[in-house]
C-alpha cells in the first residue's frame, strides 16, 4: 500500500490541502466543515451532556472514493466516519486545557501514471483550547422510539468525562430513580439491565438519564434525557435466545486484524424478524460495532447473522450480542471476553530502483528507490539504504529514495532494511556490477501501451548513448527474450512482424566498444488479432433433421487488414466458406443430436480467429406431449381458495410456445415459459374436469388426460359476544357466544375458545348453541378467537376480537389533618394521604384539594 501523508498544526484554526506527484497518486483533501465544531475563530468552551459534535468534509482524488474519516483527539482515536461529507464524530472531552484533534481521510486511489491502485491517505490537524469539560452521552442498545416489551433485557452505555475532578462512578437513572445494580465504577461504563415493573420500567413511556459523580463525590454531570417506551408484554410469550458463536471466549486477537463476529438467534414461540428493528446487533464493551465494508450492517437482518470486526485497540473486549422477536421482546447474550494483541507481522521492502543483477556506470548517478509496508496497526519509522555494512542514507518518509553515484568497479551489494512501529525489521537486497561507463539506451517507439495488429509489420526504434570514449557497437531488440533484430548504426530501428496475439514485453539492449551493455525500460504492446462473432443460429435452437439452416457471422479485423475469408464449421467439419460481406452459408442439418457451430475469418495479414462455439439441437419430427402434475386425480379444494395448477410438457420437433389450462371447457390460464403453471380459484361447490394443451413453434397441439377434482365450501366462525374492544371485570364470569358452520356436506366436530392463542378450560363444544362461561382471572389485553374442525377435516379460525380485563382499582385515604381539626389562617399546614395502587399498576400521584380546588400534588410516598 502507497500512503502519502502529511501532518502539519494551525493555532485555532487549520488549513486543507491536496498535491499529486506525478507518476505516483492524487491525494484527497480534507476541510473544515463551516460552523461545525471544532471552531476555527475562538476557543471552544465545553460544558454539556450531549458532548460535541466534531465534523469535517472530505474530497477524494480523482477517479477515487472516500472509504472513511479518522478522528483522534491527541493521538487517540475517538471514531471512523463513513458515508459521505459531511463526517461526523461525538467527542465528550474529559480534560481541558490545549487539544490537537486530528483528521485523517483515506480514499480508494486510481494513479496518475506507473503505480497500481491502492488506497491513499491525507491528514489535517487543529488546535483547540477547552475551558471546564464535562460530558457524559448516554445511549441504548434498542433503536431510538422502538417499543420494547416489558422484562426485556437490553444495554445502557454512557461516555462520561470531567475536567475539573476523575470520573469515580456512573449510575443509570429510569424517570429519576435509580436503577437497582445500575451503577458503574470503572469505565467502559454500561450495564445489561432488565426492563422489569421491579426495576421501574413500567408500562409506557420512560425517561433515561446517566449521572457520573467524581471520585471524591462532589462533582456530578447529567446526560441529556433517552427516551424509552415500553410496551405490555404477550402472555406467555418467552424470550428470543441469542449467543455469540464466534469468537470464543478467550481468544487472542489481532490489532487492526478482521475478525469474524458471528452469532445464532432464534425464538422458540415466534420469529426474529428481518425487518429494521430486528435481526442480531452486536456490541463490544456495550457499543454497537461499526462493520467492515459498506456492505456490512449492524444489526445483521438476516442469518447467518454476522459482522467483519476490526479490533483498533490493544486491550481486552467484552463482547455481546443482542435480538428482538416478532413482540418485541429483547435478549442479550452471555458476555464473551476476548484479549487483543499487538501484530507480530512484520514489515515488508522491495527495490523499486535498480533492478538486480543489472550493470551500472562507474561515477553515474543512480536513483535508488524501495517500496515499504507495515501491517497490523504498525507503521514505517524508517528504511536504511546499505553498501554492504556501510549506511549511504537514512529516509523516514515516502517516497524512500535517494540518489548514489558508485566511486569503484566491480560487484556492489545495495541493502534497503525497513524497521517499523514495533521494532521488527526486514530487507531486501539488490546486485549489481559497476563498470567503467555504462551506455544508456531507450525504446523510442512504439508507445507503452500501444496496439500493433496482428501479423503487420512494426518498426521498433531506440536512442542509444554511450560513455566515456566508448562507441555505440549494436543495438538488440527483443519481444519477451526472443531478439527480432539488430541494429549496427544509429538510427537504431528494425522491422518486427508478431506472430500471436496478446502483451508483449519489449526491450532494446545497447552494447559498446567495452562490452559495457544496458537494457531499456520495458515498453508493453497489445497485438491485437481480428475477431469474429457467430449471430445466426441463437445458441440453444432446434431444428428438425434435414432441414436447411442459414449460418451468418460478423468478422472486425484490425490495423487495415480486411477479412480474406469466412469459414463455418459444425462439429469441427466444414460445412462452406464465405468469401464477401454478408458471411452467410446455408447449412442442411444431418443426423439428430448436439451440434456445435464455429466460424473462423482469415485477414489480408494471414491472421486468423475463431468465434465462441453455439450449440444447437438437431431432432427428429414429433409432436409435443403434456400432463397435468397438481393437482392429482381425486383431489378436494376450497371455493374461493387459490389453487396452484402445473403441467409437464415436452416439445417435439419445434419449441413449445404455450401451456393452455382448462376448467371443463373454460381456459383458467395460458403460461408461455417453463415450469407452465397458473393460480386457479373455484367459485362453486362442484367437481371440476381439468386439462392442459400445449402448443409448438410448427402449431402442433396435444391436449392431457383429464384430472377430476372437487371444489367444497370453506367452513366458517366467528365470535358474536362480547363486542371487540369490550372491557370486561377481572373474576367474573362472562358468556363468549360464537357462529360454527361446516364446509358442504360436512358436521361440526367442535369449536375450541381460546384466549391469546390458549384454549380456555372446558373451551370445546361439539354442539349448539356455541356459548362458553369464562372467568378471566388476570388483568390486561385479551385476544378471543374461535377454532372450528369439521367431519372432514377442514379447520377455520375466527377474527380475533380483543377484551381489556379491568382489574381493581386503586384506593386513598387521608391521615393528617384529623377530621373536625381546626387550622389557623395564614399558618402552613401538612396534609398526608395513604394510597394503594390497583393490582399490576403503581401510584403515578396523589393530588390533594380542598374543596374543588387543588391544592398540591406529590408523585412519590409519603
């Protein structure tokens, strides 16, 4: 990977930037986004429980995109921005005083010229003073305004800092009491907590807040308020069940090293929806994991669940993963510890500059250049260029180049050795021969890149110069090893005619009067050969045998060659040759089976090439053949229910156009393509004969047996009392009436009562009037339906309606004053009330009135 980066620092303020350097990378640019923290004017002065939002804009290089934006606040890395500009970061600041926030944006680099794409970087810092600093930014594992239903299990995570004082605890509050076990003493500060009544989440909408207090308990900072609403659980509904697959507990990661986070979630009553909302979350020290690759969602809706994480920090994570079933009941998985540790890969170099085993001139410059990585989080301190111990020159940033001059002949060893961030090393090593005056020599033409055509002749040239009082002796030039001519005198060129196609490699080779000799840049060709595309048949057609069938193809040729001939070919036999525009031959099909047709053209040059072969069919005559496979004989359907009605054709001699599906004789459907099926939906109570006819390309028809089937009527229910959305008192019976009809020609075998999906004791009549007695014994929502099965089988389920089961009510009484207490006027007086809640529920508040006035209002006892 080529990195190009380049730090500098402004004084409350900054500057962006963005340079190419020819030959290598464009760098992308990174600017302040206007009005957005951090401010470029004046200081920033820090005091709130939303902590500050850091954003910038970003510009890739040409041709690239923006792959992230890097945030770190003094060498520390607060979080990676995706997406588009502009990039946003929350920072809650814990200290004052001098920050340098840095921002560091990478793209995918397309180079200007000579270089591979890679990935390319650019780096922008800023300085910022900070008065008090005091944060804390509370979040939650379930999605912002989601209901989640009661005795959920979910995350609260907070970012907590102060300035002035050490962050000595975190404690998580619901509507301003506190969570019970709901305090963190060390960071990361989060807490897996249960959405029970016992804990205060009551049905309904809830506010959360995080309190962090100093170490010494005098300092104390409030979050800003998260909302939460909690919805009434399912009766009997059990909980989703989530654990982590991958990795395991204990496993030792890689810094900056991908790892597979991977978990299974299913729910034993329901289904994990894959919907927005659902689906597996994960989460390392309570914080959802931002996925590599744009790609890569958290949550993952759809198993297998999982997420390409890339650890950044050497220390142990715990990790969880969390779910939400189809009732919106959350669960989190045990927690899984894994230790992240330092890369131990170690760094890599290549010589870029000169190649080995080459010779070069006594007393001639050399550029000599290495290319340099460092992997898993390591980065390239500096790369030390040696002749054999001797260090010629040290370079701590790209491009690691300098330029030597050799002061002997004879065998040189160039070492470059790499060292980076941890202290590994690595080398690579270059030979060369030092002689006395070099030639240098260049391939002048063709151009790098260009296209020669097949089988034409190419003049290949090249300048060649030599040193000291040696002459130019001959001049070679080779295509890959291969030497196709030799040049004496200067101008040096010679005729080169390719012989097959694709890149070529070629070079010139100078030789002078000292048997000194150098080799040019390599300059890379296209030959290019003509082409040829087979258009007529389409490949996959049939035809009968012994008919005739026209053959047609489009040669190109190339460089000003025109075509010389076309010739066509089946099973490798040639079937006749075209010799002008438009290529077609009429070819009489042979015996039946597979055939594969080619053409193959022949240009002015004696190039030739051969088309992409297409297959066809040869059969015999015959008629197409069809049977109905669903439904089978004897079958029993619904009036009004769809009904899926499939064929199997085969063709004969021709292609099948159409299926035609028949009711009696009433066309149901026509399907054109394979598999051949309609939806049918009987209307009547009556037995239907069905048939399928096909149809072929020459319009042979053959129609199918008959399949007899019978349509009856659906059975029906349906729950006439109580009314829907009736309320109805906790222990006292009432009658739930309901209507039972069988489908045609059958009995009521029973209709089963049953409440949220469970039958309701002695809930099964088998006989009119459908009234049931039921007692509801618990307070809450109630769905009511009905379920009826006939004598032959068919089953049919009512509307739900839904009950509300009111429970007791809450009660009050007052204790102070005493009844008949005299009071003096203008003199304070306390008054008390005992209250009660009703059963399930808790008091929201006591008001107090004398007479029809309100005089007070207290929401907590006493």
């Amino acid at each position: 990977m080529k990195t190009i980066s380049r730090r500098f620092s402004v004084a409350i303020g900054l500057l962006g930037f963005a340079f190419a350097i020819p030959g290598v990378f464009a760098t992308p640019n990174i600017t302040l986004t206007p009005g957005q923290f951090p401010q470029i004017a004046a200081p920033a002065l820090v005091e709130t429980p939303a902590g500050i939002n850091i954003s910038y804009n970003a510009n890739p290089s040409g041709g690239s995109s923006i792959v992230s934006v890097q945030i770190s606040v003094d060498g520390v890395v607060i979080g990676t921005a995706t997406g588009s500009s502009p990039f946003v970061v929350n920072w809650a600041p814990a200290t004052a005083g001098q920050h340098i926030i840095t921002a560091t944006v990478t793209d995918t680099s397309v180079p200007t010229t000579g270089a591979s794409a890679s990935s390319n970087t650019a780096t922008i810092n800023t300085i910022v003073n900070l008065t008090t600093a005091r944060a804390v930014v509370l979040g939650t594992s379930v999605p912002v305004g989601m209901a989640v239903a009661q005795d959920s299990e979910i995350i609260l995570r907070a970012t907590a800092g102060m300035s002035d004082a050490i962050v000595g605890q975190v404690q998580f509050f619901v509507d301003g009491v506190l969570i019970p076990g709901a305090t963190v003493t060390q960071a990361p500060f989060y807490k897996r907590v249960v959405l029970s009544a016992a804990n205060g989440f009551a049905v309904g909408a809830r506010n959360l807040t995080a309190v962090a207090t100093s170490s010494d308990g005098l300092t104390t900072t409030t979050s800003a308020i998260v909302p939460l609403n909690i919805a009434a659980p399912f009766v009997a509904n059990q909980p989703p069940i989530v654990a982590i697959a991958s990795p395991s507990a204990g496993a030792s990661l890689t810094v900056n090293t991908n790892v597979a986070f991977s978990a299974s979630a299913s729910d034993p009553d329901g289904f994990i929806p894959s919907s927005a909302g659902g689906g597996v979350t994960f989460l390392a020290d309570g914080e959802p994991i931002v996925g590599v690759g744009a790609a890569e969602a958290n949550p993952d809706l759809i198993a297998p669940y999982t997420i390409t994480w890339r650890p950044t920090a050497i220390r142990g994570y715990k990790l969880t993963a969390q779910t939400i079933d189809d009732r919106n009941r959350v669960s989190l998985s045990p927690e899984v510890t894994v230790n992240v540790a330092p890369s131990v890969t170690p760094p890599t170099i290549t010589f870029t500059n000169p190649a080995n085993n080459s010779s070069i001139g006594l007393g001639v410059l050399i550029p000599v250049a290495a290319n340099a990585s460092a992997f898993g989080g390591a980065t390239v301190t500096k790369v030390e260029f040696l002749l054999g111990s001797t260090v010629l020159n040290t370079d701590t940033v790209f491009p690691y180049a300098f330029d030597w001059t050799p002061i002997t002949t004879g065998a040189a060893a160039l070492t470059a050795r790499v060292t980076d961030s941890n202290g590994s090393t690595a080398t690579a090593t270059v030979n060369l021969t030092v002689v006395a005056g070099a030639p240098s020599v260049a391939l002048t033409a063709p151009a790098n890149g260009a296209s020669i055509p097949l089988g034409t002749s190419a003049m290949l040239t090249a300048t060649a110069t030599p040193v000291g009082l040696a002459t130019i002796n001959r001049v070679d030039f080779l295509a890959g090893t291969q030497v196709v001519g030799t040049a004496l005198t200067a101008p040096y060129q010679v005729s080169w005619t390719p012989t097959a196609s694709g890149i070529v490699a070629l070079t010139a080779k100078a030789t002078d009067t000292n048997g000194t000799t150098a080799t040019s840049v390599v300059v890379n060709v296209n030959v290019v050969p003509p082409s040829i595309v087979l258009t007529a048949p389409s490949a996959g057609a049939n035809f009968t045998s012994g008919t005739s069938v026209p053959l047609t193809a489009v040669p190109t040729t190339v460089g000003g060659a025109v075509t010389s001939k076309v010739e066509f070919f089946a099973n490798g036999s040639l079937v006749d040759t075209a010799l002008v525009a438009p290529y077609t031959v009429n070819w009489v099909t042979g015996s039946t089976g597979a055939v594969s047709l080619t053409a193959r053209v022949t240009d002015s040059n004696g190039a030739t090439a051969t088309s992409p072969p297409v297959g066809v069919t040869i059969g015999a005559v015959a008629s197409p053949s069809v049977s109905i496979t669903s439904p089978t004989i004897g079958a029993v359907v619904t009036v009004g229910s769809a009904v899926n009605v499939t064929a199997s054709a085969t063709p004969g001699a021709a292609p099948i156009t159409q299926v035609q599906f028949l009711a009696g004789a009433a066309i149901i459907g026509t399907d054109t393509t394979f598999p051949y099926s309609v939806t049918w939906t009987p209307s009547s109570a009556t037995n239907f004969s069905l048939t399928a006819k096909v149809t072929d390309a020459n319009g042979n028809t053959a129609t199918s047996p008959a399949v007899t089937v019978t349509a009856i009527a659906q059975p029906t229910t349906a729950i006439t009392s109580p009314s829907n959305n009736a309320s109805l008192p906790i222990n006292t019976p009432v009658n739930i009436t309901a209507t039972a009809s069988p489908s045609a020609g059958a009995t009521v075998t029973q209709l089963e009562f049953l409440a949220n999906g469970v039958q309701i004791p002695a809930g099964v009549l088998n006989a009119p009037p459908y009234t049931l007695s039921w007692t509801p014994l618990v307070a809450g929502t109630v769905e009511l339906t009905t379920k009826l099965t006939d004598s032959v089988g068919f089953t049919s389920t009512s509307g739900p309606i839904t009950v509300n089961v009111i429970g007791p009510l809450p009660t009050v009484s007052m204790t102070n004053p005493p009844i008949g207490s005299v009071v003096p006027v203008g003199s304070p007086v306390t008054v008390s009330a005992n209250a009660t809640p009703g059963a399930g529920a808790r008091v929201a508040q006591v008001q107090f009135l004398a007479g029809t006035n309100i005089i007070g209002t207290d929401t907590t006892a006493p």
